[in-house]
C-alpha cells in the first residue's frame, strides 16, 4: 500500500518536533536508549498504516508514545521477561490521553546524558545522540563529520550495539560522571544548533526547531552546571548566531549573506544575553576554551555596524587562537576568510589553495565557495563563476546552491 505523501511529510513533521522526547520518555521507561529508538520508529510505522485509515490523532505525541510502550509490553511477553516491566508501564497504558501528554524538558537532557555514555568513543557518542536526540538522518550527521555515508552508519549501528551490551541505564549520571560526558554533551548541543543554523540539505536555509531546541538546552545545562565556562560559552555562541535568524532568510526564504542582511533586524536581546553569558565565563578566570572563542568571534559580528567595520583583525587572532585550542579544516577555512577580509582576497586565497592542495574538506562544497568569492573578489571571474557552480553541484540545500548559482551568474560573479 502507497503512502499519501502529504501525510508522510505530516509524519516527518511531527517526528522532528516530538521525536527527542517520544524516545526520552520510552528511554526512562524500557532503561535502554537503543531499544527506546527502535520502539519509536516501530511506532512511526504503524502511524503510516493506521492514520491513513482512522485520521491522525488530536495528540500525535501520546498516540505515538502509547503504541511504543505497548510494543515493549509485547517484546517481553514474548521474551517472557514480563515481571517489574510490565508493572512499572502496564497500569498506565489506557490512562493515556492528550491532556496527558507533558513532554519533561529534562528528559531530553537525560538522554543525552545517557547516549554521551564513556563506553563509546567521543564521535560515537556524539554521532549516536545526533541521531537519537535531534533526529537527523545518517546523510546529514556524515556531513556534519564529514566522513562517508557508510562510514557513519557502520559507527552508529556499532554504537547502539555497544550501548546494549553494555546496559547503560538511562539516568543522568553522578555528579562526580559528569566531567567524562560533558564533552560530548556540549558536542552534540553544538551540532544541533549548527544543523539548525544552516541546513545542511533540503529546502530550507534554516531548521529553526532544531537551533531552538539546542538553545534550551544549553540553557537547562546551564542551570545544572552554572560555574562550566564551556557550558556558558557554548550558550553565548548559540544566542549570538541566532540573533541573526530574522535577517538571514529573505520573504521568498533564500539566504540572505551577511553583508547583505539588514542589521536592524538582527535581536538585540539575544546578543544582550550572548554577551552577559561570555562575560560570565570569562569572569571565572579559567581562560577561553573553544566555545568562548567561537562566542568571542560572533560578538564581533553582532557589535558591528556593518562588515566594513567589523574588526577584522581581532577576528583573525581569534582565529589563530581557536585554530591552537582546537584545530580543524572549518576554523582554518574561517581563518582565510577572515585574512582576506582582514588583509585583501589575494592573502585569504593563498591560505584557501593550500587547504585544497592538501586534500582539506574533500568532496565539501565549502572550498570552492569561498574560492569562488575570493576569485570573484580578484576579478578574476571565469575562475570565479566555475568555483561557485562546483560549489552549487556538491552542497546539499538547495537554497544554498540557489544562491551560489546567481552570484555565479550575477555580473563580475
């Protein structure tokens, strides 16, 4: 039988808002994050069958969450391992109803907690909870990494099997476990929120779900850990980069470049909060790990009034610092960019070419769009235009592609 697609996106829909907090509450309940997960994609099944049929429920959540607990039921009924299991769930399945359906904010957290367990390895836990907690498809969490497709489903399938062997409890560990997660909790925060900053793929700039969603987060971590200088710096970066959403998407809902947006309508509420959060983890003396740089550099952007009076060279050394504390391809490319800016596009691009001389970001659409605009920036503009269309043809958004199309076609572009 065919599913209407309109009610597959509906599901899609519905599973992106609820879905963290569907397998937190099964996670509690059946004590296993992998198991929880599976129960819920079981349960999403059974909604492209029945819903069709019987009309999508007023509470979509409950219904969703009520099914998977009913399969757990019969998982132990037939592995005859019924006892305090059925009990601890079995009462309250027919009390379920919309007006029951409280999601538990902490509960997300738990279950990241529990994902970001020390018996994976820190990009298992962090690809494994990507997956669970923010619900992204393997394509999108292999980007992020920027590994292969197949590389990242093997690391997750191997993850979820680890976590059962092990049978890691879903509870937010003791104080004293805290340090050996947190890494990779404020990892896993930090990619949703990128996710959700610039979509990596679809039609939407965009997921603004997403990078809220980090952002409460953050803030609900905060409150757990208030003296965490990380912690508070990722939450300043966050606030800070989401200022912006306003500006960022025009009416039609393409990408709008920075020295394009109208800083008026950028929230100076939230580059108020970004900037009260980085004072207070700078106020703890500890030095800036690479949350606050990265909340350091966005500052910079929020405070000026324009890219030409943006301090270009203050951002550059906050490059260099950042590119010391936590190396990566992506600070680097940022750091040219920032030269360039800084310095002129002939400096910016010789950083560039030697990032792609050494195979840096290969098969990314990163490099050739920030070649493409150096070059365009040169007036050198047949080189220009063949780096943004290769841009277009790798990147995944197909707003972002959009928009390298027409600086490649625009005049000197």
């Amino acid at each position: 039988m065919s599913t209407d697609p309109d009610l597959s996106r509906r599901v899609a829909a519905i599973w992106r808002i609820e879905g963290a907090r569907i397998v937190a509450t099964l996670a509690r309940v059946v004590g296993d994050v992998a198991t929880a997960e599976d129960l819920a994609q079981d349960a999403v099944a059974e909604a492209l069958v029945q819903w069709p049929r019987d009309g999508v429920p007023r509470n979509p959540g409950a219904w969703l969450t009520a099914v998977a607990k009913r399969r757990a039921i019969d998982g132990w009924r037939r592995g005859q391992n019924l006892g305090e299991k059925y009990r601890l769930i079995g009462a309250d399945l027919d009390e379920i109803s919309d007006a029951e359906w409280q999601p538990i904010d902490d509960d997300v957290l738990r279950l990241v907690f529990a994902a970001c367990h020390p018996v994976l390895a820190r990009e298992a836990q962090v690809a494994l909870t990507l997956k669970v907690v923010a619900g992204l498809d393997t394509d999108a969490i292999a980007r992020l990494f920027l590994v292969p497709v197949p590389t990242m489903q093997q690391r997750i399938v191997r993850a979820k099997k680890a976590l059962s062997a092990a049978h890691v409890p879903f509870a937010v560990p003791d104080p004293a476990e805290w340090p050996a997660r947190l890494g990779a909790v404020l990892s896993v925060i930090y990619l949703v929120f990128t996710e959700g900053y610039a979509a990596s793929a679809g039609d939407a700039v965009l997921r603004t779900e997403l990078a809220h969603e980090a952002v409460r987060l953050g803030r609900v971590l905060n409150r757990l850990l208030p003296r965490e200088t990380e912690a508070l710096g990722l939450s300043a970066l966050m606030e800070l980069q989401a200022s912006r959403f306003a500006a960022r998407v025009d009416a039609g809902g393409d990408a709008v470049l920075l020295a394009d947006q109208d800083r008026r309508r950028w929230d100076r509420s939230a580059i108020a909060r970004g900037a009260a959060l980085l004072d207070r983890a700078d106020a703890l003396g500890r030095g800036r790990g690479p949350y606050q740089l990265q909340a350091a550099i966005a500052l910079c952007h929020a405070e000026a009034t324009s890219v030409e009076a943006t301090d270009w060279e203050r951002i550059v050394l906050l490059y260099e610092t950042l590119g010391r504390v936590a190396p990566s391809p992506v600070v680097e490319l940022n750091r040219a960019v920032a030269v360039s800016m800084a310095s002129g596009p002939l400096e910016g691009l010789a950083l560039v070419d030697a990032l792609s001389a050494a195979g840096t970001l290969k098969g990314s659409h990163l490099i050739p769009s920030v070649r493409g605009e150096l070059l365009s920036r040169l007036g050198r503009t047949r080189e220009a235009r063949s780096e943004l269309l290769r841009a277009a043809d790798l990147t995944r958004n197909e707003r972002e592609a959009a928009l390298l199309r027409r600086k490649a076609d625009a005049p000197g572009g």
